[in-house]
C-alpha cells in the first residue's frame, strides 16, 4: 500500500451490504478511508462505468450470505451478489492475505471517503471526469510497476 493511503489508515467498524441485502459484509479491523478509481479496460467493462475502490485488511473481513467469484485474471478474482449482481470486491485471488479492495458503494459511510488516486487515465471515457488533486497514473505508468495483464480483453 503506499504512502499516499498510509495517512487514511483507520481502524474500525464499517458495515455494507450489496443492494438485495442478501450478502452482508463487516469490517472490524484496518482499513483505508480513501478511494481509489481505476479505468482499466476490465474494470469498466465489470462496473459499467466507475471503478473506484477502499481497501480493507484480510482480517478484519467477514462476510456472510453467499458470493459468486470471477476470476478476471489469473491473479485476481471479482465478487459479486448472485441474486442482485452488486459488484463487491476485487481481490487478489493468489494470496489469502490478500486486502480486499472495496467497492465504497456498499458501505454508507465511504460516502465521505475523498478520491486519493486514479490510475488508467489516458483509458478514461469522456463521459466520467474526475476533478480534484489527486495522483493519477497513466497505462504505462501503472503497469511498470505493477501486475498486470497484457492488451484489452477479447
Ligand atoms: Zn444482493
Ligand atoms: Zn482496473
């Protein structure tokens, strides 16, 4: 995790839940108080428009109802609700320790989360702008310094 999301480290309670109620997630433990937004070709392609994310700590999760898992790559899986659909998370899928990487809509209090990053820029549609002073990373930039699959999806 880097520095940046250091200093929105909190630890706590949040409650979610997906839209039908039907997958009820708690963190009690460490999590990030910020987003992050991404605009990778997969992840516009599973939210339909915005990505955006918070990460939450391994530990702290517990989730009850049932989930349905896509692995999106070979390194990460996709969670979702398979009676409403509601994406949940995206997660490392190679790793138990893995952070969970949020989707802020679930919980009621991520509302007031600010946007602290925003990676894919230049794959960003016209039709979501992002203002603000956050730190942004290009393809190129990103996937120098991280793992990544090659090209767009089929
Ligand atoms: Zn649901
Ligand atoms: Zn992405």
């Amino acid at each position: 995790m880097s520095s940046l999301a250091d200093q929105y480290r909190r630890r706590g309670q949040l409650q979610g839940a997906c839209l039908c109620g039907a997958v009820q997630i708690s963190i009690d433990g460490d999590y990030v108080a910020a987003v992050g937004a991404c605009h990778c070709s997969r992840c516009q392609r599973s939210a339909g428009v915005l990505w955006g994310a918070f990460v939450g700590s391994a530990p702290a999760v517990t989730v009850t109802g049932e989930v349905a898992r896509y692995a999106s790559t070979e390194f990460s899986e996709r969670a979702f609700c398979p009676i409403c659909g509601s994406n949940l998370w995206l997660r490392d899928s190679d790793n138990d320790a893995a952070d969970y990487e949020f989707m802020p809509a679930l919980f009621p209090e991520a509302a007031a989360f600010p946007l602290i990053s925003e990676i894919y820029t230049d794959c960003r549609p016209a039709y979501v702008p992002l203002s603000g002073s956050h730190a942004t990373k290009t393809r190129a930039e990103w996937e120098a310094d991280n793992r990544h699959v090659e090209g767009d999806m089929p």
